[in-house]
C-alpha cells in the first residue's frame, strides 16, 4: 500500500489531490536528501585522492615525495578497509534508529572530519602526529561512507513511488558521479587561480573545507527531510539481537548475491570513471591527461543513461533489466578495448559506450539490494557485502590493472573486468525472481508479526 492510499482524502475533505501531491513532494524531498549524500561522499572521496600529492609534502614528515606520497594514499587505502565494518555499526544504528538519523549522523560525521583535515597542522609543525592525525580522521570518514550508501538505499527504496522506484534508485546513484565531477572541477579551479605551489603551500585546504560546506548543505537538507513510513510502521517490533542473526541467516543466499552483482559493478566502474585515462594512456593511443580532461561529456551521458534504464526497469522489472545489462558488460568489455587498442574506435566514443554499459549494474543496484532484505536488518544486510565487495575489487582495481601495465600484461585487464562482469551475471540467478517490492514488504510484515 502506498503513502498515497494511506493519506487519501486526510486532507483535503476526501477528494485525496492535496495528498497524492503532497506524498509526490516528501519522496521529491527524501530523493533529494539522499541523492546530496551520495554527492559529498563521492566528492570527499575523490577529492583527497586528487589533492594527495599537493598536501603529502606538508602533512608527511621526510625530504622523499615519492615516500611522501605513499604515505597519503594509504590514508586513501584505509578508509576502504573499514568501510565494511562501518555498514555494520552505522547500519545498525540506522536500522535501529532510523533512516533519517543514520544519514544524518553520518553526514555530520564526515563533515567535521574534512574541517578537522583542512585545519590539520604540517608535519613541520607537529611531526609524525600529523600523518597519525590525517589517517585517524580518514578511519573515521571511511566508517561514517561505509553506512553512507546503504542508509540511503533503504531510504530511497522506503520512500520512492513503487512506480519510480528504480528511476528514483538511479538518481539517487547519480550523486557518485555528480561527486566525482565536482571534484576534478574544484582541483581545476585551485590550479588555475592559485598555481600549484599555492596548492602545495596551503591551498589545497581550500579543497576540504569545500568538503565540508556540501556536507552541512546536505546535513541541511537531511534535517528536513521525514523518516520513511515503512520504518516508522516496524519501529515497535525491533527484533531482538538473536533474531537479527536469524534474519540475516534466512537471507544468506541473497547476501551472496549482493556480493557478486557488486563484484562486478565496481570493476566496471573503476575501470570506467577511473582507470579508463591511465589505460588508454598506456596503449598509448591517448595522453592520461587529454583523457582526463575529456571524461566530462562521458560522465553526463552516463548519468542521463542511468535515468534512462531506471525508467526501463520500473516497465520491464530490475532484475531482467539488470541482467541484460550485465552480460554486455561482459561480452562488449573486450571487444571494445581491443577496437580502442587498435584504434578502430576513438577513445571518446569507447568512453561513451563502455559507460552506457555499466548504467544498468550500478544505477539498479542500490534499490534492488535493499528490497532483498526486510526492513529491521535491511541497512546491514545490503551494506556489509557491498562495501565488502567494493573495498576488495573495486578498490584495488586500479592497483591491479596498473600491476598487469607494469608486467607487460595490459591486455589481461579489459578480460578481469569482463570476467568480473560474468561472475555477477551469474551472481543474479541467486536473486530470487519473487523477491519484489511487494514480497518484500510481505516479508517484513511477517517479520513483525512473529516478533510481536
């Protein structure tokens, strides 16, 4: 049933038009609040690692930049590692709490971390406790992101119209990107207007502090915003922690699943918003940086083309649609890298259609995740897989497509990424074709009953 039935006539003397319209704006609203979290977190994320080799020099101690340097992506690295346990303790939290507080505790979270690292001291100031101090705010970041996404999936998946609800997912999702452009812009913008010795000498501040202005934006938005009604219904009957395991325990078929369609998503992913510059670079048919430089156009297509297969799995159904979309993932990766090797494709329309064929993995994946579990584990259950699978092969695969570069095995890298497609392909027959929406909720209700 949805808020919209439950509302009608309330208030407007039974006619019902003043609450559908009002029920439209509160998921406008909760769309809105989710999808700005998805743009700090992406941005804080991406924004260090552009900014990494401007403050290494300052934060960490020593005359060797190269040490320097390893030193500020490995405070990158960590936050990857303790992502998973983040969606378990934020999860729990949210699950707990509720989805509004969880985002708005982990919004607030990550917010004061990047004030406190534009504040941080330098290394010539303190010593080694600068990059002690740099790491421990990057471990609490990492925590706070890694109930980030899932808090926001089940939001989303609570609040959508049913009929939008996989258009609201991609959305959502498209905040990731929104995040990642705004942070090449603003490095742009130091670089132009302050030089890079003034973004070396302090300027990369700037940079964080930005960070931390879209987090209190978006912490703005999030204290507006309402707990989804789906919540509120269950939040009596919270089961006990002997029943949580239980839940989790029933549902360990699809917290598998979860894993391998993330698997690879997030190779897709990588390789394409990411390593997509480095390894066109290393075939040598394009410069790293015109590469870089021409991601822009790419990334809106990519955004556009996830509204677009949204509004097609809300028709079609999310699983059909996410399967499809999977296994040309799997098949068209290698193709398409050999043409660009070869130089029958250019680069920019390689770019073009190699995003237009993760659209369907990462812009679905994040409703049809939480609609797997019911609502009391939901957080959790979706987050801890997810981030677990995220932080082992799509962190890591840059790391790996590089280390293939190095020993003369570059073209091993487009053949991961298609066979990591193929694992999830196949990680989507452990989804079972019943688990819909209105199954879910079914499952949910049950879940009370028992509980009651």
């Amino acid at each position: 049933m949805t808020p919209a039935v439950v509302n009608s006539g309330t208030q407007t003397g039974g006619s019902g038009t003043l609450s559908a319209d009002e029920d439209a704006r509160k998921s406008r609203r909760a769309l809105l609040a989710a999808t700005v979290g998805g743009v700090v977190e992406s941005f804080d994320w991406t924004v260090y690692a552009v900014l990494a080799p401007f403050f290494a020099v300052q934060v960490f101690p020593g005359d060797d930049p190269v040490t320097q340097l390893l030193g500020a992506y490995l405070g990158f690295a960590v936050g990857f590692v303790v992502r998973p346990l983040g969606s378990y303790l934020m999860g729990r939290i949210a699950d707990a709490r509720g989805r509004r507080f969880g985002l708005t505790l982990s919004m607030a979270v990550i917010s004061a971390a990047s004030v406190l690292i534009a504040a941080l001291p330098t290394a010539a100031t303190i010593g080694a406790a600068a990059p002690v101090l740099l790491v421990v705010l990057r471990l609490v970041q990492g925590l706070s992101m890694g109930g980030e996404n899932p808090s926001a999936a089940a939001y989303v998946t609570e609040t959508a119209p049913r009929a939008l609800r996989f258009l609201y997912s991609a959305i959502s999702y498209s905040g990731v990107i929104i995040g990642n452009v705004l942070s090449f812009g603003v490095l742009t913008l130091l670089l132009t207007t302050l030089g890079k010795d003034g973004v070396t000498g302090g300027g990369w501040r700037i940079g964080f502090l930005m960070a931390a202005v879209l987090g209190l934006l978006a912490l703005w938005i999030r204290r507006g915003a309402q707990e989804s009604e789906e919540f509120t219904a269950q939040a009596a009957h919270r089961p006990t922690g002997a029943e949580r395991r239980a839940l989790l325990r029933t549902h360990a078929r699809h917290l598998a699943a979860v894993f391998l369609i993330t698997l690879g998503a997030t190779v897709g992913y990588y390789f394409g918003t990411t390593y997509l510059p480095q390894y066109a670079a290393q075939l040598g048919v394009a410069s790293a940086a015109d590469s870089a430089a021409a991601m822009l156009p790419p990334l809106l297509v990519l955004i556009a083309a996830m509204a677009g297969v949204g509004r097609l799995a809300d028709r079609l159904g999310a699983l059909r649609t996410l399967r499809t979309g999977l296994a040309l993932l799997a098949v068209g990766t290698v193709p398409l890298m050999t043409a660009l090797a070869h130089r029958t494709l250019p680069m920019w329309l390689v770019t073009v259609v190699y995003l237009l064929l993760i659209a369907a993995p990462i812009g679905l994946a994040n409703v049809l995740f939480a609609q797997l579990f019911p609502v009391a584990v939901r957080v959790v259950a979706m987050g801890v897989p997810f981030t677990l699978a995220t932080g082992l092969f799509g962190g890591t695969f840059p790391l790996l497509a590089q280390a293939l570069g190095k020993a003369g095995q570059l073209t091993l890298v487009p053949w991961w990424a298609a066979g990591a497609a193929a694992i999830s392909f196949l990680g989507t027959y452990l989804v079972r074709a019943s688990t819909t929406p209105s199954a879910t909720h079914a499952t949910s209700l049950s879940t009370r009953e028992d509980h009651a």
